[in-house]
C-alpha cells in the first residue's frame, strides 16, 4: 500500500472510531435519580486490563463536559461490588467467578461480555523453578484465599501431581495485588502469582524477576478450555430500557480493545495518562500480555460454563453454591 493509500486508509478508519464514540457520547437518553449535571450512566471498571482495553473509549469520555456516560476505574473489585450493592453502577467489571456469586445471591446484573483472557503470571526470582516438579517445598504468595488466582493455582498444581496442601507452601502474605507485586520486585517473595499489568511492572522494575509459567498457556494444556476470566456487566434494568445505549458500549468497548492492541504504543500513552499505570514502557509491554479481547457473552457461552464448572467442582463456594443459570447472560 503506497504511503498516500495508507494515510487515507487510517484517517477513515478514525473517523470510523470518532463515528462510534460519538453515537455513544451523545446517543444516548437521559435518566432520572442522578446529580444535576452529571453523567447519566456509570460504568465501574477495573484499574487493570479491563480498563486498559476501555482507554479509547475513557479517552473519548474524559475530552469535554456533558457525556451521558462516566468511567469509575476502582482499585479493587470489592469497589465494585459496593457500587452494584447500592445501585450506583449501571456496568460493572468484575472476575467472572464474583459475577457469578453476585448473580447466584440474586443481584440483578446479567453477563454482556468477556474482555479479557487470562492475565495470570508466576513469576519469580528463583532461579532452580523451570517446571512444575521444582515447586515442591517451594512458598507461593498468592493474594486472597479462595479467590481466582488462589484457586487457579491449586488446580494447576495438582494437575501436575502436587499436591497444594503438602507439597508446596502457598502464602497469602500480602493482602493486595500491589502489596504482593511489591514483594516480588523487591525480593521478599521468591515466587508470586501476579497479574498483567503488574507483572510487567515488577519484571521491567527488576531485571532478575522473570516470568516462570504464563498460568493461560498451562490451563490450556490441561483443561483445553479458554479463561474467561472477566466479565462485563449490566444491570437487568439498563438492559431491558436501553438496549440501543447497551450496544452502542458494546461496540465502542470492542472496538476500543482492538485499537490497543493494535496500536500499543498510542495506548500506553493514554493508559499513563489516566493513572492506570505509571510508565508508558510498562503499559505498552503488559498490553500483549493482558489477552484484551471483547466477545458478547452469548457467542461464548459454552467456554463461560465450562470455566465456571471447573470452579464449581473444585469449590462450589466459589461460584455462589451452584453454576448460574441460562438467564445469567445477556443475549
């Protein structure tokens, strides 16, 4: 393609994305119950890859006044349950298996979709792990018991005949996943299981980090089923009122995803400068790694239950006591 086609090949292709965003902005109706003057409908995302998949869409939010849409990007996802507990999220980013808790205690959000793909990493400065046979009598931080990393972890170990109450030590040490990817990068903890974009953080901070096991690739090899690993979220009422405002983030948050990865750099930017992350090297390293990719839960329900089972068998806690049923996802 000749330099000519090219230039004029991207400039329609922005003014596609600036076409969709501005349908999104400014498309949508008005709601009673909310602040005067402020937006309209409130998406509460995650201070991670799921927000890093949105950043052209947040972008396009944070350029001026007036938007019927805001993005709360929260630190942790009990934050986000608090705004789904008390109504003040209209979408929600949350794992997959809490979403499932939360739908199964009767909330009334349903599954839209799935925007990322496995980001779970151990990584590491010990420099004897290679397999999964060297972990034996090896401590493991994990941060939070129970939760998916927690549970990933143990499955994936005795998949590979260890046993993760005898033959390892896991440590649930640090509280946050910051507190944990602290520890690894300063040396405190020998091996963690850290998430993108932190484990790009800690190995790019600390060169003798490295990453042992991408945790994706080993489920892979072992389930043969995909991590839906996030979910996106609605409440039953948005859904069922403002289809049309539904779609219009639907398409604007997938095509937000492939813009970043397709555009890394240009991402990183606007990831640093909406305080996602610090450095723009580390953002542009963690996107590959972040497995960003929006799929409408109905396209892919079969590998959602299938992941979710895997818990409930394990656990059934972990899901909320039983697997959701059909109404769980919004089609």
């Amino acid at each position: 393609m000749d330099s000519f086609a090219s230039e004029t090949y991207e400039m329609l292709k922005k003014l596609w994305y600036l076409l969709i965003f501005v349908l999104l902005l400014y498309g949508c109706g008005s709601r009673q119950g909310k602040e005067p003057g402020g937006a309209d409908y409130t998406i509460a995302a995650l201070k991670g890859p799921s927000a890093m998949g949105m950043i052209r869409l947040i972008d396009s939010l944070g350029s001026g006044s007036g938007h019927s849409v805001e993005v709360q990007i929260l630190n942790e996802p009990l934050q986000v349950r608090k705004m789904m507990l008390d109504g003040t999220a209209d979408f929600a980013i949350l794992p997959t298996t809490m979403a499932a808790i939360m739908y199964n205690k009767g909330l009334k959000y349903k599954l839209i979709g799935i925007p990322c793909w496995g980001t779970l990493y151990l990584a590491g400065s010990d420099t004897l792990v290679g397999t999964w046979e060297d972990l034996r009598n090896k401590r493991i931080y994990v941060m939070a018991r129970g939760m998916t990393p927690d549970v990933m972890l143990r499955h994936l170990l005795k998949k590979n005949g260890i046993d993760p109450d005898k033959d390892v030590i896991l440590d649930y040490s640090f509280p946050t996943h910051i507190d944990l990817a602290n520890a690894v990068a300063a040396g405190q903890a020998a091996l963690g299981i850290l998430s993108e974009p932190l484990a790009s953080l800690v190995t790019l901070k600390n060169r003798d980090i490295r990453i042992i096991f991408n945790l994706e690739t080993e489920w892979s090899r072992k389930e043969d089923i995909e991590i839906t690993e996030t979910a996106f979220l609605g409440s039953e009422s948005i859904l069922r009122h403002e289809p049309e405002l539904v779609e219009r983030i639907i398409n604007s948050y997938r095509h937000s995803s492939g813009w970043v990865n397709q555009y890394p750099d240009s991402a990183a930017v606007l990831i640093v400068r909406y305080g996602i992350l610090p450095d723009t090297a580390v953002a542009a390293h963690a996107i590959p790694g972040s497995n960003l990719r929006f799929v409408k839960a109905d396209e892919v329900e079969g590998e959602i239950n299938d992941y979710l089972n895997v818990f409930y068998k394990l656990n059934p806690d972990i899901v909320g006591g039983k697997l959701p049923d059909e109404s769980f996802i919004y089609r």
